[in-house]
C-alpha cells in the first residue's frame, strides 16, 4: 500500500465531516493529509471593497485591521484542519496530519497542487449538492476535481 496521503479537502462542515467519515471506510490503510483552504488576503478585499449599490469610494483600509482579521483567518484554518486530522485517525486513518493552505487560484487547484506534491493517490472532498444555478455562479469544488485532476477523486455527497 502507498504510503504517499490521502488528500481530504475540510471546511469543518458536517458534510466534509461525512466525507471524511465515509472515505476513511473505503480508505483504511492510508495516511491523510488533511487540508482546509483559506483565502489570504480576502480581509483587505472586503475592507477595500465599495458599498453596493453607492457610488462611493473604497473605505479607508486600516491596515493593522486588515492583517489582524487576515491572521485570525489564518489560526482558525489551522485550528479546522487539525480538528479534520484528529476525525480522520479516529475514523480509521493509518495516520492524519492537518494543514491549512492559503489557496492560489481555487480550492480544486490548491487540492490537486497538493496531491501532485506528495503523489497522493487520490483526493476526497464532500460535494455541498448546491443547485445548478449556484454551481453555474459559484462554481463546484468537486465538479472542478472530478474534471481536472489527474487522480481518482472520491466524493461524498450529502444525503437528500
């Protein structure tokens, strides 16, 4: 059996929780690399960013605020990410490490940027079952991986 993880994409919701679970049945044996995605620099975005809908500028950016929240941001990842690593050894992971990873262009890049990294053989994420209408606006985390990695990817969806 390899010994290169599993890569688990978790957000902390109970359907990446489902995920976790439900693979770690299929999976048994391998390690898990479990990674949360969080978006560095989305506070100074948000702080930056116009009202909707006023004709007003930016508001003034309080930079300290910015790296503060942005920080805070960080911290809770790392904190998601380790509780995702410790579900994934209780649900019978070989072993589980948590990592927080700053995404680069989306969360399916950074995952299968990852999995190539450590030559994992497969990613597992939990599908959110958004409408079409949302994927179409909003874009799927597991549309993107199902078509574009080079992997197998496994996702759980959350029951109707």
């Amino acid at each position: 059996m390899s010994t290169a993880p599993v890569i688990i994409g978790f957000d902390g919701s109970p359907t990446a929780e489902r995920a976790l679970r439900q693979s770690a049945t299929l999976l048994a044996g391998h390690r898990a690399l479990v990674v949360t995605v969080w978006e560095a620099g989305r506070m100074f975005e948000i702080m930056t960013m116009p009202i909707a809908g006023f004709d007003m500028p930016p508001t003034v950016l309080d930079i300290r605020s910015a790296i503060e929240a942005d920080l805070q941001l960080y911290e809770n990842a790392k904190q998601t990410a380790q509780r995702g690593a410790t579900l994934a050894r209780q649900a019978g992971f070989e072993d589980a490490t948590g990592l927080a990873v700053a995404d680069e262009l989306t969360v399916a890049d950074t995952l299968i940027r990852l999995a190539r990294e450590h030559n994992s053989p497969g990613i597992v994420v939990g599908a959110h079952g958004h409408r079409k209408l949302s994927e179409l606006l909003l874009g799927s985390t597991s549309n993107a991986l199902i078509h574009r990695a080079d992997r197998p990817v496994v996702v759980v969806r959350t029951p109707s």
